[in-house]
C-alpha cells in the first residue's frame, strides 16, 4: 500500500468514573458531549477498515494516535479561501478527500454493526468489540 487513512471514532458508552489530572472525566469527550472509548481505524487506500486499536478514553485527541498524519491546512481568520495559495487550497482539497474515506469506513463498521452504536459493558473494552465487529465484517464482505 502506498498509505494509510487514520481515522477515529467514538464509541459511545455508559459513564464510567475516572478523572483527569485536571479533575475531568477521564472517559467524558468535550468533542462529542458523550462518554465513551475512542478507537483508531487505519483504512487501506480504497477506504477498507484493516485493523482497530485499544480503547482510548473519550477525552483523548485523535492526533493523538500517532506521528506523520497529514491533516487540512485551515485558512487564516479572517481571510477567504481564495487568499490562500493555489497549491495550499489544492492539497487540503486532497487530504480532505482522502480522510473522507476514513471516515466512511467507521461509519459504515459502526452503522452495520449494532454492539458499536453504545456499549454497555467498560469503554475500555470497546476496542475488543470493533475488532470483532471487523472481524466479522470482513467474513460478510
């Protein structure tokens, strides 16, 4: 393969008690206003799920999942979309086409499969649910 798309997601969940450092709810995201496990899907190039990781808590970032991942340069405040160079506008364009497909594939593993959609067991066994989910969906493929 000459890439990967990362993507995440969460998956929502029942509240579990943990906090932050800072005194947050360690498995509460501010992103999605919801508690749950965030799991990274590293997508072959045409947009298939290859694999899922562990649970992260809700309150983790997606960069955080790794080093090298290509995202959208945003635009100034402030400024039009034309005040950007040509070729800074025609790579985000790209890059968000791409991702587009990372996003499609866990949509579609979260769509097809109900255990994904709440669980209700520990967020931190949610990575071992979207392994299965995979898992499973690659044998109905």
């Amino acid at each position: 393969m000459t890439h990967v798309i990362l993507d995440g997601t969460l998956i929502a969940s029942d509240h579990v008690a943990g906090l932050r450092e800072n005194g947050n709810d360690l498995w509460f995201s501010q992103k999605h206003k919801a508690f749950g496990g965030n799991v990274q899907f590293p997508a072959a190039p045409d947009g298939i799920p290859r694999w899922v990781s562990d649970a992260e808590p809700g309150s983790a970032p997606d960069i955080t999942a790794g080093i090298g991942i290509l995202v959208p340069i945003r635009r100034p405040k402030g400024q039009s979309e034309q005040a950007m160079h040509a070729d800074t506008r025609t790579t985000s364009n790209l890059i968000r086409g791409i991702r587009a497909l990372g996003e499609r594939a866990a949509a579609e593993l979260k769509q097809r499969w109900r255990a994904l959609r709440r669980v209700t067991i520990s967020p931190s066994r949610t990575g071992d649910i979207a392994r299965a989910a995979l898992t499973l969906d690659t044998i109905w493929k």
